[in-house]
C-alpha cells in the first residue's frame, strides 16, 4: 500500500470509529471533537498534517487540479450536512463583518485557499 492508500485507510479508519462512537454514546464523541477543535495546538498539528497530506498525494501523481476536483465533490457532500444548520454559521460571519474582524480573524485560512487557488489556476492555463 502506497501513501495515499494508507492516507485513504486512515480517513476509513477514523470514519468508522467516528460512526460507532456516535451510535453508543454521540455525547463523548461531541465532547471530544469540542476540545479538539477549540484547542489551537489542534489548529496548527492539522495544518501541519494538510501540509503532509498535499505532500504525499503530490508524490502520489495527484495533480492539484485532480485535488481540487475531489474538493469540489466534498464541498457538496459538506454542504448537505451543513444545510439543516447553517444559520448559526452565518450569524457568526455577519457578526465578524459587522465587526471588522472577519478578515482578521480568518487571515490564515484565506492565504492558503489563495495559495492553492493560484496554484490550480496555473496548473490548469499556464
């Protein structure tokens, strides 16, 4: 098994533990995913695995434009269980707008999502 089957295995993995746990006791995973997310050492260890994840899916002959197509199918897969909630997400946003601090707040998010949107665009015209 190649870096991106072992990558591919872990997401497996981690989504089935994920599914179990949920049917037993979903309050745990809940409480566990809250501390995961709000800490920011979990911030910078994902970024760090992003990084490592691009690389090796890079190595593996996946061209960012075939990255960005599987985004693009995730985004969708995301937006269905997002839909139903929604509203708390978009009052948070608007009350970053209202306040000024959405580019402030977000500024490391969006560098990447340029950088990667750069990098497609020339990968696909240039």
């Amino acid at each position: 098994m190649n870096a991106v089957g072992i990558i591919a295995l872990i997401v497996v993995i981690v989504a089935v533990i994920k599914m179990l746990v949920l049917l037993v006791n979903p309050k745990s995973w809940m409480n566990m995913a809250k501390k995961l997310v709000v800490n920011p050492v979990s911030r910078i260890i994902a970024l760090i695995l992003a990084g490592v994840v691009l690389y090796y899916l890079r190595i593996g002959g996946i061209t960012i434009v075939q990255i960005f197509a599987v985004i693009a199918f995730l985004g969708l897969i995301i937006f269905v269980g997002l839909a139903p909630h929604i509203d708390s997400l978009i009052k948070k946003y608007e009350k970053q707008i209202k306040t000024g601090r959405m580019w402030k707040e977000n500024w490391l998010y969006i560098l990447i999502w340029l950088v990667l949107l750069i990098w497609a665009v020339k990968e696909m015209f240039f």
